[in-house]
C-alpha cells in the first residue's frame, strides 16, 4: 500500500550564525558603508523604527526618519537554508523576529543627515533573513553592548529630553542599557510608558507600542532595555525605550 502523501514538511531549524569573539565586539566601532554594502546585523528592536547592531564592528544601525515598507522579494534558499534553489518567497515585513541574523544592504543616501539618529541607514532592499546566533553568544554580544558610563547622562542629558539644537551628530542617539531591577511597563493617558532604574537614579520614559515583553511568556526576564533618542517635537527631543530584551533563562 502507497503511503499517505505528507500535509507538509517539518520547519526547519534556523541556520546557525557565526559571530565574532565577545572581546572583539566593541561599541562606537566604525562599520563598512556606502551603497551596495552588505552588513551582517543582529535586530535588536523591530518594527519600522528598527534598531540592528552589525555584527562585524560592533555599529548600531537605526531606521531613517523616513522609513516605510520595503517592496521585494527573497530567494527562499536565504530565508530558510536548505530549500529548493531559485524559489522566490515573499520576505516578511519588517518587524523581523527580535535577535535574529539578517543582511542588511545598504543604499546612497540623499536625505541630509538627521543628528537626532546619526546610526540611520538608508537601505536597498527588504532585510533578509540569514539565520540565528547561539544563546550564548547573543548573551555575550549583547554584554559588550552595554553602555558602561553609567556615571554620565543617558543619551547625554539628565532630563527627559534634549534640545534639538544642541545636537551635532556627534552623540549616539541610541543605547542599551541594564536596569537595576525589572523595569515596569504600563499605559497612561499619553500612551505607553517604561519605568527602571539605572545607577541610583529612576527613569520614566514613554515607550514604542509593543516594547514591553510578553507578560505570558514564561521563564522570561527583562534583562535589557534599548533607549533611544525620539521624533523632534517642539525643539526638543525625547528619550523612549524602543524596546526591551527578554531572554530566556
């Protein structure tokens, strides 16, 4: 008797991505650039206000202020390893999935440079998506992305925001940061809110939709947060956490 035809193929694992030693990731390192480089990047923060990190220097990369859907497509074999060559597959939009390996490929860039995001990138396609990297050495990586001055003004200012006249595009406007405690998420009559606390001195910052953690998804911490520098408003510029790191356990 012929046997039944499958209903479909087990999901394949991701790929395993190879990253650099620990000690060779360093933050504020230069990273490749111009049009048609193509960046390794682990995604730190999806969605359209993305936050990746290249995996080669160590560089944060933000999206531009301007940055919508991407139109395109995927060679299916670069989406998932291993399946039949020359497939074109749909790439999902951004959000791509938090902590997972993409190439990034870069475009030129005309728009004048925002120094509210001095990391923004302009880029010449869809992200795709190349694979995972270890836990162990996202946890890693993720360590030596911790900003250490903790003795010095997040994002370069003790209040909530900064004047969009002091900035030059010197400073970095995005950073990860490790609270003391659990931070707390909540939502208020302006929106969605973080609170945490960072070297003695408590935070309260508006927060991207869909920044908080999944509150169900167990065996998970908050170990990280991603602050970032905001949209100009009246003159001034506001600190909001992007997003926040769950790991397991």
């Amino acid at each position: 008797m012929a046997a039944a035809p499958s209903t479909g193929s087990a999901r394949r694992r991701p790929r395993v991505v190879r990253a650099p030693a620990a000690r060779h990731f360093r933050v504020g390192e230069l990273r490749a650039d111009g049009a048609g480089t193509v960046l390794r990047c682990l995604v730190l923060v999806p969605g359209p206000d993305w936050v990746a990190v290249d995996l080669d220097s160590g560089a944060f990369l933000r999206a531009p202020t301007s940055f919508g859907g991407l139109e395109g497509t995927a060679r299916a074999e670069q989406m998932e390893p291993g399946a039949p060559e020359g497939v074109e597959t749909p790439t999902p939009e951004w959000p791509e999935r938090q902590l997972s390996a993409v190439a990034l490929t870069l475009a030129s860039d005309s728009d004048p440079p925002d120094p509210a995001r001095p990391e923004a990138v302009a880029l010449a396609g869809r992200p795709v998506l190349i694979g995972q990297l270890r836990r162990r050495t996202t946890r890693r990586l993720l360590r030596q992305l911790v900003t250490k001055t903790n003795d010095r003004p997040l994002l370069g200012t003790l209040g909530p925001s900064i004047s969009y006249g002091d900035l030059d595009g010197t400073r970095p406007s995005v950073a990860i940061v490790a609270p003391q405690a659990q931070p707390r998420f909540g939502i208020g009559p302006n929106g969605p809110w973080c609170q945490f606390a960072l070297a003695g001195r408590r935070h309260t910052m508006p927060c991207s939709e869909g920044a908080a953690p999944d509150a169900s998804a167990t065996g998970h911490d908050t170990k990280l947060l991603v602050v970032a520098l905001g949209a100009p408003r009246r003159g001034q510029v506001p600190k909001i956490v992007l997003g926040a790191l769950p790991l397991k356990r």
